[in-house]
C-alpha cells in the first residue's frame, strides 16, 4: 500500500516557507543598498543624522523634510529617509529635497527600515541618529532638545516624552496605552519612562551598534531598541515634547486594540529574549 503523503495534524511545522520569506527579505535589504550605493557613492554623513523611515507619506513628508534643521549642538545634520517600499510619491518628494534617500522595493515594516538606517549611519560616519517619523507629528525644531543629552554625556539614549510636554491629539485611548506600556517596560528595566511608544529618540552611534544585532521586530520596534538597550547597560534619560495630530493621512500601524496586542507581545518576547543579553557597564 502507498505510503501517505498527508501531513498529521500535529507534525512539526515546515519551515521551507519562512527560509524563502527570509531570503526574499534579504534580497529586498541587498537591492536597496546597491542602489543606494548607486545613486550616493562614496557619501559620508555628518555628525548627526535625522533618520526618517517613511511608508506612503507623500502628504507629510515633505513638510518634515523643509523643517529638519541643518545643525545640532553646532554639528552638521544629515538627513537621511528609508523609504518601506509604498505606492506613492514618498520617495520621488524626498529626492527632490535633497536628502539621502534609500528605497526598500517592498513593504517590510517600519523596524525594519529603521535598522537599515542604523545600519547605514554607522557605515557613513555618523556619530549620533535622532530617529523621528515622516508623519508631522514629531516637530523637527526640536531636534537639538532631544540630542541635548546624549551630546554633553548625561545619556547614550534620550526619549522624548509627550507626557513630560503636550499631546496635542485627541485619542484618549492611546493616552491610556501609553502609560500602560511605560508602566510595563519600567517594571522590566528598572527605570522611570513617563513614554516608551514615542519614536523621537537620539542615539550614540555606539548603542546601534551594540544593540542592532538584537533587534529582530519588523514593525513594533520602539519597544525593543528601549528594553535592549537598558539590558545591554546604556543610559538612557528622557525630554518633553509635543505630541502634533497628523495633517494627512492615517497610521499605518492599525487601530488601538491591534496596536496595543501587537506592542505588547513585542514587549514580553523582549524581556525573554533579553535574559540572555544582559550586560553590566561601569
């Protein structure tokens, strides 16, 4: 009798189909440095690169990019866009602006494009990213406020706080999920974070580094990069900003239910992951 091909309802999964997502991916992350490779060549950064991942926003991005400042704490800015792939304009606008530019061919998730950001401003000589959307809802202006820290060597990470300054927005739900999750990750790292979903953050180049080989999220990532980072024995402090509604345009990270199921699997697949990590600095 023929042997069955069919597989018991409780074998172990297959994994061939994750192997061709991840190569798939990876194929995605080499086209989109070789072409920017391409188009910028030999380019290095200054001292200070804005790190703006963007997916469809052509309605916003291009007022965030006439509102980044050319420099920090007296150190040049360079602003560099990942743009997840996306249908619109998006990377045609910030072209036009000047800016460096890399495109992901395909949607890969805002994680995801932000680690090859991090990625790229180690490679191009940055020394500090300060990491803020390309929604209009982090004022560009405040930029220097939040590298402050970092630059006169109070922190190697600051998070900016719309609880510590102004949220001017109207979800009160999402107010309610903020300090949930401050609370939560607080309760992890032993700290005090009014915000730990906010994404208006500036970095030592130094903690990328340590912390980008850890960073596995696709998307819900501004958990991660904070429990692992903490983990790995950085410093990190926190400033106020105000929090802008969107002028165009919706999340992309969907509605406030998914968003917060989502965050916090993210937030306790850390925390295990990160007992393996730990580091202790002087």
């Amino acid at each position: 009798m023929a042997r069955s091909t069919r597989r018991p309802v409780f074998a172990r999964p297959d994994n061939r189909r994750r192997r061709r997502e991840i190569g798939l991916e990876q194929f995605a992350l080499d086209t989109a440095r070789r072409d920017f490779d391409t188009d910028s060549g030999a380019i290095r950064f200054g001292p200070v690169v804005a790190l703006v991942a963007a997916y469809d926003e052509e309605g916003n991005i291009g007022d965030v990019l006439k509102a980044m400042p050319d420099e920090a704490g007296g150190l040049e800015v360079t602003t560099l866009v990942v743009v997840d792939g996306g249908t619109d304009r998006t990377a045609d606008i910030a072209r036009e602006a000047g800016v460096a530019t890399c495109v992901l061919p395909v949607n890969m998730g805002q994680g995801t494009a932000l680690k090859l950001g991090y990625e790229l401003a180690s490679e191009h000589g940055a020394r500090y990213v300060v990491t803020l959307d390309a929604d209009g809802q982090y004022d560009p202006g405040e930029l220097e406020d939040i590298l402050e820290p970092v630059l006169t060597g109070e922190a190697d990470m600051v998070i900016a706080s719309r609880r510590l300054g102004v949220d001017q927005t109207s979800d009160r739900l999402r107010r309610a999920g903020v300090k949930v999750y401050a609370w939560a990750i607080n309760r992890i790292i032993g700290q005090r974070l009014s915000d730990s979903s906010n994404g208006y953050r500036a970095f030592r180049i130094e903690v990328l580094d340590d912390v980008v080989p850890f960073l596995v999220q696709d998307q819900y990532q501004t958990s991660e990069v904070i429990i692992t980072a903490a983990t790995r024995g950085w410093r990190l402090a926190q400033r106020p900003t105000v929090w802008h509604p969107r002028a165009a345009g919706a999340s992309k990270k969907g509605g406030n239910l998914f968003f917060g199921l989502q965050y916090g699997r993210v937030i306790a697949t850390t925390w295990w992951r990160s007992r393996r990590f730990r580091v202790r600095r002087p």
